[in-house]
C-alpha cells in the first residue's frame, strides 16, 4: 500500500517552509501534475488550521490545438474544489518573435508575469511579501533537469535545480514521484489532461524523460531517479553551506542603494574571497542590479574576476552582451546598463564622498532655502545665520562669511572643468578637471560633480574642501585665526548637503 500523499506534501512544506505566506496561487495547466497539486493544497487548507488561502491561475500559451480544452479543464477543476480561477491568455508565438527568444523561454516569462499580475489583482502592490506561487515539477523534473544541466556543464546551482523554494515559487511536489502523482488522481477519479507531445522524443527533456534514464535504469545499482534524488540531496546541503557562507559575505562587503539600483563592491574584497563564494557574488549584484540571472554566464565570470584583477584608479568597462557592461574605477566594481555608464560612477564619486548630480545644475544659492534639487539626490539647506556660535556641520557643509558690499552671485554647478580652485591656505591653483583627476574620480563623472562657484572661481567642493569659508569647526578656527579678512562678517551663509537615499533622479 503506498504512503499518504497528503501527509507527505504536508511535512515536506513544513520541512521546507513552503507554505509560510498568507496566500498560495497555484499554477494549473490542467495537466496531472498541476491538477494533482490543486487537489493536494486545497485538501490541506481544509484540514489545517492557519492554512494559506489557495487561488489558482491558468495561463492558455495558445501553442497546442488542445488549448482551450485544457482552460475548460483547468475552470472546471477549480469550480469542483471551489477555488477562485483566474484564466490568462498569452501570446507566445508573437512575444517569441518579437524578442528572438525560443518559445520554452518566452512561455516561461509571459507565465510568470501573469502570476505576478494576478497577484498584485487580488492582494495589491504589497503582493511579493504576502503570496507565494505554487508550480507542480515532481522527482521527476527533478531527475530531468538534473540530468539536463549536469551535461550543460552547470555548477550548484544548476544541479540543484529546480528548488523547493525559489524566491516566491515554490514547489510542493517535489516530494512526490509520477506514479505516485497518476496514482493518486487515479484512485479518486479525477479528471486531468494528457499532453501526447510528452510521450515524442523530439525535445531534449523528452529524450531524457523517454530514452536515456529508463537506460540508465538498466545498467544502474540503483534506481535513476533514486540515484539523483539522493545525490540531488546531498549537494543541497552543500549549497545550502555556501549560500549562508556568500550571505554573509555580501552582507559585509556590498553596498546596496547608495545610488538607484546599482551596487557596489571594492575589488579588494572581492579578490580577497574564495572563487567559489566570489563568483556568487557576483552573481547577486548582477541579479540586483537587472532583476535576473539571464545572460551572466560562467564566461563573463572569469572575465569579470580577470577585470578586477587588472583594476585600479583608471575607469575600465567590460562588455558582457545585450547592453550591459561592468566597469571598475576607484577600486569598486558595479553592472549597469552601457547607457547607464556615467550614472553608475556617479555612484563612485558619491562613495569618495562627494556630491553628484547626473543631469546639468546651474542654480543660484541666494534661490535655495530648503529644498531636494531637481533630477539629483540631494537635499540642500541654505540659511543665513548672524550668530557664528549656531552653525552646525555635517560633511557636506560649508560656511560663508559674507562681507559689507559682497554682492556676488554664487551658483551651486556642475560641468565646468576649466573652473579655477584655489584651496585656503593654499598658494597653488589647478583646474576643477585636474584636481578630480588627482583625486582619482571616475572620468565619466567628474563633470557631474557638484560646486559652488563664482566668476568662474570655485569656492567649494563638497567632500573636498574650499576656496573661502570653512567647512568645520577646525577650519572655522583656522579662518578665526587669518588676518587676511577683508572686514568683520556680517553674517554667514551656511550650506548643508544631505542625500534623500532611495530617491529616484
């Protein structure tokens, strides 16, 4: 007599948290698999106190003549368990032309954009943190993906694949063989959908599924699908390990949401970590900086590690194919978009300390009270003050004496690298140019940077220094102390930068 099914996909969740969400929606194709799972999950929630709340959702790919039988399946199965059903009508055949991408692929995307959709219908924008997707691959899929991405040359990841648990998806069924799934839906007399393109070895996974494991299965100790299943066992815990390890790691060394979407490392520190834990690295930046993994193969790894190696002070950028590109500068690296280049080593420019604007500045400081400037990330203050002893600084500050008769107007810029910058105290001038270059910003920000000038002197470069002024309280002492003053002040013209973190530009 087999095992329970229920209890078995129960502790399964339980083992592996799947079912810790408010809401469950289940991808139903119609199929065993799907059908079973639907099945499976409402049975649960009916008999389990604080269950999730089940909805399914069917996606027509409008790719087999049998579709829409499988939809009117799908809906009937749904008004049986009494399940809200959703039903989404997809292009694939269009979307796969359009993007020059297989048809397996482009299904894939439209599906799961459908389910996010769907979600965001029935919970609202907050639908991520309240809602898991429930997709029903089994020990089988489990053996064939295996199989599939071994012979790909594929790492961890790839060998452990598909997860139980994959950001929001997850995937009950895992526990569960294909006889075990017919078996159950068998016994019951419920009603599923035959794909008779799964029985034709004409597609990779079907030669895998038809062919080559039944073969493996004549000359193996041991069951294939057993076989893998412990292996696939056995190099999760692995990678469970190496996950934490790179956690932690990234954690400590990554700078997230210093400036939109890109992140940061120092190429120091990821030179310093284990391969094996710094190419995940990797591979975290560059799916928090586009959103996926498509595209970032073991290649573009080595080339990367081989970029850091080379990196230094000077700006260099790495093509990797479809627009995106990663760049070192300053000791950090990052990937953006190529069209991104200039914004991301703002970024750069802002980790040194100073102040960026992305898109051209020219306004007069008499114009800005308490204001967040336009297309930056910057919030300005400026106040007069009468009472030296009120001033308070933080480290983009900057302090104004102004004089009887100093009408001169300042204006807070960018963009201008043949601009003179003489430092207090100092007995040399340079160009704006040459001292951000001697400073090591990236070239492609350096003209983003922002100052005050006047008459085409600058007067301060915040997160650098000043011509006039101070910009704390020892150079305020400094300033005390100088008998060069044209007069006693007037008053004081204080400058305060903060930047609104998170704040689109």
């Amino acid at each position: 007599m087999g095992r329970d099914i229920l209890s078995a996909v129960a502790e399964f969740g339980r083992e592996k948290g799947l079912f810790d969400t408010e809401n469950i929606i289940v991808g139903l194709s119609g199929g065993p698999d799907s059908v079973a799972l639907l099945t499976i999950l409402t049975e649960l929630a009916d008999k389990t106190k604080a269950f999730p709340k089940i909805y399914a959702i069917h996606v027509n790919h409008n790719l087999r003549k049998e579709a829409k039988d499988d939809e009117a399946l799908a809906r009937k199965c749904c008004e049986r368990l009494g399940v809200p059903c959703k039903i989404v009508s997809v292009d694939v055949k269009g979307y796969s032309a359009e993007t020059g991408r297989s048809e397996e692929e482009s299904g894939r995307i439209l599906r799961y954009k459908a389910f996010d959709d769907y979600s965001r219908q029935l919970l609202g924008d907050d639908f991520a943190d309240r809602s898991r997707i429930a997709v029903a691959h089994h020990k089988g899929d489990l053996a064939e993906t295996m199989m599939m991405n071994l012979f790909r040359g594929s790492g961890l990841e790839g060998l452990v694949s598909p997860a139980a648990v994959n950001g929001r998806i997850i995937r009950p069924l895992l526990v569960l063989s294909k006889e075990e799934i017919i078996d159950f839906l068998d016994s019951r007399g419920i009603e599923y959908a035959t794909d008779a393109t799964n029985l034709m070895s004409d597609c990779t996974r079907n030669i895998w599924r038809n062919e080559l494991l039944p073969a493996i299965d004549r000359v193996s100790i041991k069951p294939a699908m057993k076989a893998l299943s412990d292996t696939y066992s056995l190099l999760a815990t692995d990678l469970d390990f190496l996950k934490q390890m790179t956690d932690e790691i990234y954690e400590h060394i990554v700078i997230e949401n210093t400036v939109s979407d890109f992140v940061y490392v120092r190429c120091e520190d990821l030179r310093s970590c284990h391969r094996a834990v710094g190419g995940r690295i990797m591979r975290r930046m560059w799916e928090k900086t586009f959103g996926d993994l498509v595209d970032f193969e073991s290649l573009h790894m080595e080339t990367v590690f081989d970029l850091i190696g080379r990196s230094g002070a000077t700006e260099r950028s790495l093509d990797l194919g479809r627009g995106r590109c990663a760049v070192t500068a300053t000791g950090y690296l990052t990937f953006c978009k190529a069209t991104d280049r200039t914004r991301a080593m703002c970024g750069v420019a802002r980790l040194m300390g100073l102040a960026v604007s992305y898109d051209d500045l020219s306004i007069p400081l008499k114009d800005i009270k308490n204001a967040n400037l336009p297309k930056t990330e910057l919030h300005i203050k400026s106040l007069v003050v009468e009472n030296i002893g009120a001033l308070e600084y933080n480290d983009l500050s900057w302090v104004l004496p102004m004089y009887a008769g100093d009408d001169r107007e300042i204006l807070l810029t960018n963009g201008l690298p043949e601009a003179v910058f003489k430092r207090a105290g100092g007995n040399s001038s340079k160009k704006l140019h040459d001292l951000l270059a001697d400073y090591k910003v990236p070239r492609s920000a350096r003209t983003r940077v922002v100052v005050a000038v006047s008459g085409g002197e600058v007067l301060w470069i915040p997160g650098i220094g000043h011509a006039e002024g101070f910009t704390g309280t020892l150079s305020q002492k400094a300033w005390a102390a100088d008998p060069g003053h044209p007069g006693k002040a007037e008053r004081f013209i204080q400058v305060t930068m903060d930047y609104r973190d998170g704040t689109e530009c």
